[in-house]
C-alpha cells in the first residue's frame, strides 16, 4: 500500500507536466475551462478536441494505457491518470473522443479483427475519427437487451432499419458503433450483432435533441435501409451483447472517473460569495471534501485493480454512483450558495452558468452507463451476493416479448 | 378544529385548476416560453373568472378572499406550470387591502382585480437576502422620496405595471410602490432558468411620499414588509405544492406507461419507493403550506408557520422534482418531454423562497427567543 | 377550513384539563412520565393501567368515540384528540388498553356479534380486559396472510395449534384476537378465520423475548390444541382477511398519532446541554420542529376525515411514515446532542435512558401495522395511480405456497 | 500509487479475520456479555498469534508494524464484533513507540506485546468533548505531578492496567500514564449501549514526573495528544468498516433466506437498493480509513485524511447499521439474533468517534485555514 506517487510515478508527473507547459495554456481566471466553450459552441469545441488530440498523438501522450502494437504507450491506467490529472489543469478541449478513445478503442483491442484495429486505432489516437455510440433506442431504455432496430443479412452486406436515441455528437461523428436485432428467435440477448458502421452511409438521419440544459449535445438517429459491410461486424453475427459488455464497463469508469470541477470549486465559490464563514455553508462544504476525497481513493483502487491488469470488481461499482452522488449534492450547495442569483441562467448566470449546467447534467451522469438503479441491483449480486433479481422474459425469444416501440 | 375546505374553497380550487388544465397545455406553455414569457390570453381566462380579483375586497371589484384562497388557486397554477404572475397579484393585493391608505386602495386595487394591472414584488436582494433588511435606501426630502438601489431578477418586472419594493426610508424598512416603467428606473431583463420573465431594477428615481404603503394611514411599516414577505413565501409555497404534485403525476404515468425487463417500471420498487418519498413529501409540503396560510388569513402570528411552510417548500419541492426527473430517466432530458419544466420551477421557485437552510436558522432563532 | 379549537372544541379543552388537574398530577420534573415506568416494572405498569381506565370509565371519558350503545361517548376523533392531547400533559399510565380499546373495540363493532360486543366492550371501556393480538408468525412477517397457525372444526369448538410471535404483552392479557387457517386449499388470503381468544385457555404458552431495548415488551406464544367454542369467530369462517383489516387499519393510524413526547423535549435537552446555540444542533432542533408541526398538521387532517366518518383516504398513509421518520431522526439528534454520554445505558444513562429507548424503538415502530416498505407500496398504488404490484402467490391455493418457518 | 496491500499486510489482515471468525461466535460474545464483558479466552489467543504486538518495536518483543496493519486487524474485530480491548493496547504501542521515553518503552512495551497489559485510553471529555483539551489538570510540583478531574465512560477501565490520560499540565496538553487501580483513582463502572466494559474515572492522585509521556524526551506534549488522538480515531474507524460489513454479511443472508409474498426478501428491490446503499457506504468508510491509517504510518499530516475518516466512519456507520437492522424485520429486535449487535456497536463506536457534524466542523476549519 502506497498511497501517493512512488519515485518513478513522480518524475513521470513532472515529464507530463513540463510537456503541458510547453504546449497548453494553464488554467487560470481568464483561461477558466475549454477555450471553446461546448454549451456555446459544439461545432467548434469538436474540432478543437481533433487539433487537440493530434497534438497529443504527434508527442507520444495519446493512447497511455493501449498497447504498443495498437500505436498506445503501453503504460499503466496510473500513469494514465496522472498524465489527466495534470491535463486537468491546462486549458484544453477533450470530450469529444470520450466514446472513440475510451470505449471504441479498448472495445476493438478486445474483440476487434486485425483489419478493423488496423483501419481505426491509429486514425483515433491521431483525432481524425470521431465515433458515436448508437445503443440505447426510445423503448429500450436500461433494458438495453430489448433493442428492436434490425439488421438482416444480404450478400455481403447486412441491411439496417431502426432508431436510435441519446447519440452523443452523433452530428460530428465519422464512424458509430452499433447494436442491431439480427435473430429475433434467440432469447433478447442472444441475438444481437456488433457492428461498425460509417456515418456517411446513405439512410443515416442525425436529428439533434434540445435537452434541458439547453445543448444539443445528443441526437435521435434514424436508420433506413443503411448497408453495412459484412467486414465490420465486431465479434461476430449474434455476439454483439459479449462485445457490448466492455463498451459499458469503459462507460462507466470513464463516467466514475471523469468530472474536471473539485470541491475547491465550491469553497471558492462560497469565499467570493461571502459565505465561506456561515457555519451551514461550511458544513456542505466539508461534505462536499469528504466525498471527493472518498472518489480520490475509491479512484486510486480503481487503477491500482486495473494497473495490475484486474478487471474492476463491484467493490468498483460504486466509485459511478458515488460519483453521481458527489455531483448532485454539489450541485446543489452551489445553488444554495447563490441563492437568488441561481434563478439567473445563461449569459446571465454567475460563473458563465456552470452551476446551472451542473445541476441539471446530474441526470444524464445518473443514467450513463447504467442507471442508478441498475447499478445498485448489480452491487447487490455482485457485492452482496444476493440472488440476481429474476427477470421473467430473459429466456423467452425476443420475438415474443410485449415491447413498446 | 377542521381541515376540510368550505365549499366554497372547494369551488375556487375546482375552478382555478380546470382554467390552468384547459389553458396551460403543454403545446401553449412552451410557444409562451419561446415568446415573452407571460401568457396574456390566460391571464384574460382567469380574469374572466374573477381569479386575480379573489383577494380584491368587494368594494374594488374583487371577491375579499384571503391567503387560503389564493394558495388553492396558486395550487392548481403550480399543477400546470402555467406562466402568469398570479401570486404577485394576489399578494399585492392583500398588501394594499391589509396596508394600503384609502387613496392607494382606490388607485390599485380596481385595476388588480381587473387584471389590467400586472405587479411584481421586488423582494430578493443580492448576496444574504435578508429581506427584512433592505439594501433600497429611500430618503424623505420636500414631500417626495429619493428611491435609490437595486433589486435583481425581480420577476415579471418588464410586464407590470406596479411594482411593491421593500426600502429601507430613512432608516426603518417600508414598502414602495414604484412604476417599473417611470423615468429613473433601468429594467434590464434577465435569462431565467424556468424561462420566467425577470428584470434586475436599478432605481434612481423622486416619487410622491404618498406612495410609500399606507403613507397618511398610520401603518408600521416593519409590519407591512413582514407581511408582505410572508404572504410572498405562503404564496410560493403554494405553488410548489402543485409543482411537485404535476411531476408526481407525470412521473406515476410515465412509470405504469414504460416496460423494461418485461414489466412496466412500476413493478419495480425502487421506482414505486422512491415515487412513494415523493408523495409523502408532498403531503407534508401541503398541509404546511395550507396551514401557513390559514394563520396568516386569520392575522394570527404566523412566523413559525410560514417558516415550516417555507423549509418543506424550499427543501421537499427539490427532492420531488429531482426524483421525478431522474425517474423519468433519459426522456426526461428532452425538452420536448414536459417533466423537465416541474424540475425548472421546483428548483427556480426553491431559490426566490429563499434555501431551506435558511428557513431553519430563521426557525432555529425563534425556538431559541421562546 | 378552521385549524384550531372552535369555540366548543375550547370548552371541551377546558372540561377536560379541569377534570384532569382533578384526577392526575401534571407532569413536572418531579412527575417526568408514567409514574411506573414499563421499561422496569412492567407489570406495576399494566396493573397502573387498568386503575387509570377504571377511572376513566367511572367518569365518562373511556370509549370517547365508541357509540354510546356500547358504552362510548359518541364523540368525533377532534374530541378524542383534544382529551388525548390534554391527558398527555399528565403522569397516568395507557399504554397497555392499545390493543384492547384502539383495535379490538372498532373492530368488534364493526365486525363482532350483538353477544361479543355485549360480553366485551363494557369490560374492555372499564380497563377490566387487557387484550393481544396473536397475528404475527415466525415465518410470516410482512406477508401476514401467508400464516399457518391451523384451526380445525370439531363439534362446537375450533382446535389450534401453532405458534405466534410479537405479542404485546401477551403475559398479562385476558383475551386474544387470532388469526388462524382453517381452509388451506383457498388461496392465502381467502382461508383464514378471525377468533376470540381467552387466554386463561389450555394449551397456551407464553414466552417472552428480551428485546434489544432490554425490555419484554413482546413474547412468542405456543398454541397446542388450544379450543375456541365457534361463537368466538368475528366475521365468520373464512371471512378473517377482511376484518382484520379493520385492526390494523387501527394499529396504523394508532401508531401515526402516537408519541407522547415531542422536540420541545429535544429542545429542552440541548439547552440542558448547553448546546442550543450551536448553529449545527440549532438546524436539527429546527428540522424537528419542521416535522412535527407537519405530523401535526397530517394528524389533524385524519381526525377532520374521521370525524366526518371518512375512511382515512391514502394521504393518511404518510403519517405513519412521517411519525416513524420523525421519531428515528430526533432521537438521533439527541444522541448527537449528548456525545459521549449516549454511550450510557440502563441507570447510568441521562433523562432515565428515554433517548436511549427511543433509538432502538424506532424498530418497533416502523413494523408494525405494516413495514415502511410495504407503508410505501400502498402509497405508491393508493396515492398514486400506480398498478398494485403483482404478487405471483396471491391466487394460489395456500396449501402449495413455498412457505417457510 | 498502490491501493494494495502487501502481502504481509495480507497475512495479517487473513489471520486476524480467522482468529476472530474463530473465537467471536455469537455465543461466546452473548456469554462475554453476560460476565465482565471482557474476552479474556480470545485475548489469549489473539496474544498467542502476536496480535496485540503488532504495534509494539520489535526490541520490545513486537513487530513493529504500524496504523494500516492494526486497521487491518481490527476490521476483523469489528466484523465479529469481539469483545477484546485490542484497539486500545495497539494505540497505546504506537504512542509508546513514538512518543515514550527509553524508560518508559521499557516498561509498558513488552507487556503490551504479551497483553498482559491491558490498556485504557481516557478520551471522552463531558460536555463538548473536546479531547485536545483536556479538562483534568495536573500540576507539578517537586518531581510529582497532581492530577485532578473526571474522565467519563472510560473503556475497559476497570479492567486496565494502564491507563492513557489527556491532562493539562501546567496549562498545556500532556499525556500521563496512570495506573488505574492506584489509590486516588476511583473507577464507577457504567453501563453501556453496547456491553463494552467501561467506567467513570475520578481522579485525585500523585504520579511521578516521569509518568508524563515522553518525560526528560523533548516530546512536544501537544503533537503526542493529537498523535493519540488521530490514532484512535482511525482505529476507532477501522472497527466501523467490520462492523458495517458485518452487518451487512448479515442483512444478506437473511434477505436471501427469507421469503415472503413467494419470494426471497431479496426479490424486492426496496429490500436490495437500501442494502447496496450500505455496501456502497461501507465502501467509502474503508477507503477513508484506510487513507486515514495509511497517511498516519507515513507520519504525513492527516488532519483532514483523519477527519474525513472519522466522518465517515460516525455518519456512514450509523446509516449502515440502521439500515441492517430495520431490513431484519421483527427479528432484528430479538437479543437472541445477532444483528442487533452490529447495530449497538455502530451506535456506540459513533459516540466514542464524536459525531459526524463535529467532524465536519473540523474539517470545515482546515478547509477555511487553508
């Protein structure tokens, strides 16, 4: 047990750190967050992600944790973290390869054929495809399994039609992953396939969602008649659901690890609000440390599991909800600090709107990967070993299932 | 000792609820958001029904209810999320009634009970918002008052026409009437999160002294902005209880309506327990909020009441419209989807009540004097 | 909508503190509570309440609400709350005619034979019947129906054999309701008889169980062929479902209306404490006070309801909840308000060890008459709209049901 | 960065588990319950494995292990809940080690390390329990020492040989070594929440100058009292982590073995949300204290790891054992079912750790310090 960079760890650090200095601007109060603002300007923020992963890339920093052979440093996920803790403080534009990087790239290293890794790892480290993830669909919800859009076998090609929704960037993607039904007489989860599929493809409609904080940040996707090559099928015809299982698992540590605001934020917030001495305000704020140091360590765990090459166990779960949890409660100290002025929003807000933006993006956190509710039956099992729930309609064929469009 | 609504009670809420039901559906709510934010042909509705007229007394045209009244019908706006400045009135209205000189009676009250009057009620101030401790300094000179400060996000101030500002005149808080639109005043209009029409007030402007609330008619004026502040919280309180009841009901059909698994989201008990928090909250947000304004109706000292009234309000209406949105899961993001709109006002209306935390302080102060 | 006494409700306040002040000692520092504690001397507790209902029966102020045909007053509930609320500020002794004057008096009047109701209620009014309630099993808990205590016909008498558990005061009661089986090939709920039990009857064994308040409160009863002639079943062979709904709708709405203490008494503790002004202890005293005047305000909406002969609707449902979150939460407020000395306990702890008791009460409190979870189901249903939740065994003959205990 | 542990630390964490598991079952700690309170059969056999030397220099017969491997072992007490005053003899090791001069390592040390000695530490304070200030003052006064005041609900008092007592000596905080059977010491046995053998501790004695922690060392008297202080406090909390487990290990198994409406209790997500709430709790108190102990062994500061620790650890605790308890039924208020120690144990532990919101307020303070 060591909690804390060892020698080597630190002069990694300081490596990182250096490089950073050299190439990004270091946050301050005029270089608050993203340069280019994603609630303001989505369009460009995505293309500064692209310049900025390029640059990542050409000096050896993208793709930490993959494989040598896959054009990543091979490195450990704590050096990972460390090289992002510090990225964290530097001005910077990273989101938009969260699906690409971290879950289409690890997916294609585990289950990937060598011509697919060969055609898409290398142009994502360098930010020349951006993906998306067409999974979820309007009936399926956490009941993902009973996704309905189909794809039906022609020559060498599979035909898809269907819709999907909560497609994040799906309007800048190049390429998607997809979940499509191609045996509808197997059990729910028997029969579905994995596919890679190209944005530009004829039949692909991207309609933008307004979502209650006002971005456009995900999207409803229509399918019709989109051929897909057989060549891009991801681990097989009606293996998808196996594939899919490591997308969600890098979903949700990425979501449980993610998050670039501290409970430093909220002191500092309560200090230049004039309220850091009000006793009430004091106590949320040391709540508000208390949990976020729980994530630090529950974080630290984490990579050390993953370090050494163990899959995160449901002692891991918690780290998402714990996460979801940090985020909603300091959310809500920030607007209880602002008091009247939290009724302000856009333009008008404090602090360009991030603790309206907060509060309100609690729930996409919440669902994410896995609701909330979900997460706690799996803890249950896996961290309780109590029974797993019994779901009636897991064997029957998915043809037969009473499903609402 | 009873609870139960008089009939007559019983017919304002019916009929203040089938207004809101019929008008404020969802297609009309959204295009009012996306123009001016105040839905004037509503507003023609409830006048037509005499809504805004309940707390007028007779003699200027209204029905002389009181804050039980103007709760239920409030109630049923919450319940519809129905963009109106309908507390504004109804409490101006009992300010003027309960404080106002005969003159100001007569020059308001008729025009309120109308409708053609629209009022905002100046009451947040910026940073510890103690109301009862205005930042607006008022100072008497020659007959007129010098009325200067500022007031932010003041709610409807770009479309009233008469505006109650708290002010501290010459060292002891009173309460203004103010033309929001008169030389002197800067309205700057305000994004708000719930999309309601708000304006920050910067005020430099000579009115009469005789606009000061019931100036010549020998009233305390502490009393008159205690009063007015509590009738304003009583009012909110009001709302929220039919904000959180509307995202209950939103989400109780949204969790029979939706299978997962087989089985619609209701046979799941993390669903169903969670919405159960919801309801129980909701009761208990409703009874002191009808409670507070049965006390403040009767002119009883409703301190406590309108503080207990006020914590549930501030804090219990955020815990349903939470639950209620995470509930909803990912539909509940679209904008397109009415469930968000409970979530803006539970949580909009929370911050011009003021945060639980304080309501409790204000709470803890009393049990500590008793 | 009046909330307060009318004129003839204060006149009613007035009669009954004057004829108390008459009949009582006020409790005072002297006087704090029961004169005879039943955390220590149970059975003086009982005995003290069967001389105090003596006294209420002579002076007419037993059975408030009853009907005056079967010895009651025929008053609303306001006027039974207002003598309760009055009777609180005294140092007598009631809980032991719980069961026997808040379940067993309305359910024997609604339910009961002229011949019951004539050979009960009188001696139950005049504290001469204390009375349990055999419902609970070992094996059954939230799912009462699922009970198998057997009751068989023979001649003019039923025989009964089981075993039954959480019995009130089971050692000191005269007479019993019991719910047994006597069809087993119905469904659960459709095959169970309500008796009257006399416990002065062969074959009957009463063990108590040391709770973990350290008190024996409850005990576990053996029924080994215990005969009850058939002119004891209320309601009717078979019919016992339904009317035991009308005992434990009376066990809840008992229980929501309960507690004889208040925050006034936390407040007074912290200010023992010297610890009133502490801002943190200050918003837990405010939170309690918050929850009570809501209880209050919940309990005086059930006594309109009930004094306009309503059925309390679902809303009602949230004051058991409420009463049982409120009693949790203040009394961890007062452990917190006394630091290390709540690690005291019996003699050696503070205020008689009251706080104490109230912690491990909470228990108690949030089982019976139905757990907080299923409290919540019917709420959810009730309350609602939401569709009742499906219960697999419900229509089952009870006979196949996969029991356990 | 390694969240590991070693495999010594392994060992040790395995072995203490077995010990326990072994010795702590739920009869023989209902038989401890009902005599003195003390295990003095496990003790034995927790000595014969080298348990109580853990802490103890290995010149004194010890291991010389630090706080992450007597957090370990105490996990395992907690989990069990085993009546054995084990945190105590591993906290005053770590003192004695740290802090005590040559003399007085010599001649505690090696008794801890056979547990012979059995040690109490005299933290709780009445009032506002504000351990770094000690309201039992000493005074010297020619090479003895006074000691005068009360120390309430001293642990294992009555069954110590040396007692560790916060005074104010001269006016600054010392630690003095007391033996509490001298004559001036006058031990009241008290009850307790949960059966652990305690007792109020009057003091009205002379020790000699060299009972004061550290005598003639040039120990800063103050950093010695936080030191003991902090280490108790994660040991305190190390105890918790077991003790939620336990409870939970608990909770699971009768939720899987227990059916109702034709189900398993585990078939009702409001059963299984409400115990993966605990897991998840009980997951942030071990991390914490982990941290907590692991930032103490390093001699790093760990004001705020400690605070953050114990918070947790009082908070966290209780929401986990109530939690067990209320999803046992009616069983759980049975003394003859288990459960119902883990919930007293958690109570108990959060009084001796002080409350969550006085952690929080100390954690408030180095935030505004900082």
């Amino acid at each position: 047990m060591h909690i804390g960079d060892t020698p080597e760890e630190a002069a990694y650090r300081a490596e990182a750190r250096a490089w950073l200095e050299a190439h990004a601007t270091r946050k301050s109060d005029a270089h608050p967050g993203d340069s280019v603002d994603h609630t303001r300007d989505l369009a460009g923020h995505v293309q500064a992600c692209r310049d900025w992963q390029r640059v990542l890339f050409d000096h050896g920093w993208a793709g930490i944790t993959w494989p040598a052979q896959y054009g990543g440093k091979g490195a450990s996920a704590i050096q990972a973290a460390i090289f992002n803790e510090e990225m964290a403080q530097f001005d910077v534009a990273v989101g938009t390869f969260a699906v690409s990087i971290g879950m289409v790239g690890p997916t294609l290293i585990a289950h990937g054929t060598p011509e697919q890794q060969h055609k898409h790892l290398a142009p994502i480290l360098k930010g020349e495809e951006v993906w998306c993830q067409l999974f979820s669909e309007p009936g399926s919800g956490s009941d993902l399994a009973s996704l309905g859009t189909r794809a039906v076998r022609d020559g060498d090609d599979w035909v898809v039609n269907g819709q999907k929704v909560w497609t994040s960037l799906g309007q800048y993607a190049d390429y998607a992953i997809l979940l499509a039904r191609t045996d509808g007489d197997q059990p729910k989860h028997a029969g579905i396939t994995y596919f890679i599929l190209d944005m530009k493809s004829p039949g692909i409609e991207v309609r933008p969602i307004t979502q209650i904080t006002g971005v456009q940040h995900f999207n409803e996707t229509f399918l019709t008649d989109v051929r897909i090559p057989n060549a891009n099928v991801v681990g097989g015809p009606n293996e998808g659901w196996k594939v899919a299982q490591t997308t969600l698992a890098n979903e949700r540590n990425f979501i449980g690890s993610g998050g670039s605001w501290s409970a430093s934020d909220l002191v500092d917030l309560a200090q230049r609000r004039g309220c850091a001495h009000d006793p009430h305000v004091r106590q949320r704020l040391a709540e508000a440390i208390s949990r976020q140091e729980t994530l630090k360590y529950l974080g630290f765990r984490m990579r050390t599991a993953m370090s050494q090459r163990r899959m995160p166990g449901p002692e891991m779960l918690t780290l998402k909800l714990a996460f979801a949890n940090h985020w909603r409660l300091s959310a809500e100290t920030a607007i209880g600090i602002l008091g009247a002025d939290a009724m302000l929003w856009g333009d008008d807000a404090a602090d360009e709107n991030q603790w309206g933006q907060h509060l309100l993006s609690q729930f996409a956190i919440r669902i994410g990967g896995g609701t909330d509710e979900i997460q706690h039956n799996i803890i249950a099992e896996r961290g309780l070993g109590l029974p797993r729930e019994p779901m009636p309609d897991k064997d029957l064929p998915w043809r037969s299932l009473n499903r609402v469009g | 000792m009873n609870f139960d609504l008089s009939e007559e009670q019983q017919v304002i809420k019916d009929l203040a609820l089938q207004i809101f039901a019929g008008q404020a559906t969802v297609e009309r709510v959204k295009a009012v958001e996306k123009s001016d934010g105040f839905d004037r042909e509503m507003w023609e509705q409830l006048a037509n029904s005499g809504i805004q007229a309940l707390c007028v007394p007779e003699e200027f045209g209204g029905s002389g209810f009181g804050a039980v009244e103007l709760a239920l019908a409030l109630m049923g706006q919450g319940r519809h999320v129905a963009p109106v400045p309908l507390w504004l009135s109804g409490v101006a209205a009992l300010a003027l009634a309960d404080f106002g000189s005969p003159a100001q009676q007569a020059a308001h009250l008729p025009g309120i009970a109308t409708a053609e009057t629209v009022v905002a009620i100046a009451l947040a101030e910026q940073g510890a918002n103690d109301v009862m401790n205005p930042t607006v300094i008022g100072t008497t000179a020659g007959g007129r008052v010098r009325i200067e400060g500022f007031k932010p996000a003041v709610p409807f101030a770009q479309h009233a026409t008469l505006a109650l500002v708290p002010v501290m005149l010459d060292g002891a808080p009173q309460v203004a009437l103010v033309d929001p639109h008169a030389a002197g005043v800067t309205l700057s209009p305000v994004a708000t999160t719930n999309r309601e029409p708000q304006a920050h007030m910067e005020m430099n402007l000579d009115i009469p002294v005789d606009s000061i609330l019931g100036h010549g008619a020998g009233i305390d004026g502490r009393e008159a902005l205690r009063s007015l502040y509590e009738h304003s919280l009583a009012s909110l309180a009001a709302i929220q209880v039919g904000v959180a009841e509307g995202s209950l009901a939103l989400t109780a059909s949204h969790l029979s309506g939706r299978t997962q698994f087989g089985k619609p989201l209701s046979a799941f008990q993390a669903t169903t327990q969670r919405a159960a928090d919801g309801y129980i909250t909701t009761e208990a947000m409703r009874v002191t909020a009808l409670n507070a304004a049965w006390r403040l109706s009767e002119g009883f000292d409703a301190r406590r009441d309108v503080a207990v009234a006020a914590y549930w309000a501030s804090e219990g209406a955020q815990q349903v419209v939470t639950a209620a949105q995470h509930l909803h899961g990912g539909i509940g993001a679209d904008i397109d989807y009415p469930v968000h709109r409970y979530f803006l006002w539970g949580i909009q209306l929370a911050s011009v009540l003021g945060s639980a935390s304080a309501h409790l302080s204000r709470l803890g102060n009393l049990i500590a004097r008793t």
